[in-house]
C-alpha cells in the first residue's frame, strides 16, 4: 500500500509542477498586466503557431483556471500512472494536436487559450484505453472519468456556446479529444495488463520463493531416505553340479 503511495505520489510530481506555472503565470499576469492571451493560438497565422506550445499556460479568468486544474491533475497522473514508457510522448502528442487542430479550423479573428484542449485528450485517451484494453484498473477508470466528467462531451460541438459560455474553444476540445482516442488505438498494446489468476497455472514461478525452497528441501530428503533395493542372482546347487557332469 505504501509503495502504491509513493507511486503515486512520484507520478503526480509533473502534473502539479505544470499547475504551479499555470497559476504563477496566470496572477503575475493578473498583477503586472502583461496582456500574456495575445501570445495563444492565432488560426492560420504564422506568428499563431508560438501559442500552440504556450496556450495551456494562459487562462483567461479564474474560473477558467479552476476549471481545468483539477481534471488536468487527476488524467495526468493518471497517464503517467499507467503508461510510464509512453505517457510523455502521448502527453505531448496530444498538447500538439489539439493545437494544429485550432490553428487550422480555428475561427477568423480568434486567439484560444487555455489546458482545456488538453485535459480532453487526456480524458479522452484514458477513457478510450479503458474500453478497449481488457485491463480492470483502467476499466474502473474509465467508469469513474465517465461519471466526473461525462458532461465533457457537450464542449466538443460549437452549440454548446448558445447556451454555456460564448468563448469555449471547442474546436481545442475536439481535436484533444480525437488526439487521445486516436492515439489510445495506437498505443493499445502499450500500458497495463492484467494479472492472470495465479490459481491457473501451478509453474513454479507462480509460487512464492519461501515456498519454492522448501519444497525442494523436502524432495531433498526424500531422496535421501529411500531404500535401494538390489536384486543378486545365484545359480542354484543342482545347477552346479549338471555343470561339473
């Protein structure tokens, strides 16, 4: 339980150091006036694509902070949970494809900013793993991400806007969420398996050490203690003496 912790704990460590910059960043903002939104994703605009790399470091209020912090927390450990060999390649991934995605359908005139995009694909992709994988960890996930965050799914079509809030990028949403459904099928064979049931199989890599040891010392001493039986045959008298005739 105490290494689940500290797994866990070491996984969480990138996720909280990228919400510690996204909330420094947002007040020194709020407090210098640096005006930081111009630099977000501008669509079909060279001097646009820098926001691609900068946009989830700019939040327009705090409401749209809050919003995104505690989502981007839990589905970014969690990938890096999961997936350790593959969660940064993923994370990044989907980072630049939901920006692509703005930067080419993105509306005329329009500058997006904000995580969101990227917490819809982080989402995305572990609910997607989970479904498709016949692993029960990220089943469960994916049952709990769907009862969280179910709602999620409404921010990825533009009515959304006639009656939510009128400045949602979906067009973020929906290119992070189609990034981690996608890459989800492409790394299908990466992440977690299931433990097969250890009643199954009798090898003896299945059994604990302690066990294994024992046991050969008793097979030891069996062999020790059995009896060796030889059998001497000897010609009888009768047949000694029709020899000598």
């Amino acid at each position: 339980m105490l290494a689940l912790l500290q797994k866990i704990m070491d996984d969480l460590l990138w996720p909280a150091v990228f919400v510690v910059f996204f909330w420094v960043l947002f007040f020194a903002n709020e407090v210098y006036q640096w005006n930081l939104h111009i630099y977000g994703v501008h669509p079909r605009s060279i001097e646009g694509l820098v926001g691609i790399l900068v946009m989830p470091f700019l939040h327009g209020d705090f409401n749209h902070l809050f919003s995104n912090t505690i989502p981007f927390l839990v589905s970014a450990t969690f990938l890096f949970h999961f997936f350790e060999r593959k969660g940064w390649t993923i994370f990044f991934l989907i980072w630049l494809i939901s920006g692509l995605g703005i930067w080419v359908v993105g509306a005329e005139r329009s500058i997006h900013i904000g995580a969101s995009g990227l917490v819809y694909g982080l989402v995305a992709f572990l609910m997607t793993s989970g479904f498709i994988r016949r692993n029960k960890n990220l089943m469960a996930l994916a049952f709990i991400l769907v009862f969280l965050y179910g709602s999620m799914v409404w921010g990825l079509f533009p009515q959304y806007s006639w009656f939510q809030e009128m400045n949602i990028s979906w067009e973020g949403h929906l290119f992070g969420a189609l990034a981690g459904a996608g890459l989800a099928i492409i790394y299908r064979k990466e992440g977690p398996t299931d433990d097969k049931d250890p009643f199954e199989d009798e090898d003896d890599e299945r059994l604990p050490d302690w066990w294994i040891a024992m046991e050969n010392e008793r097979k030891a001493q069996e062999e020790q203690q059995k009896t060796v039986v030889r059998y001497v045959i000897r010609p009888r008298k009768e047949d000694k003496s029709s020899d000598n005739k």
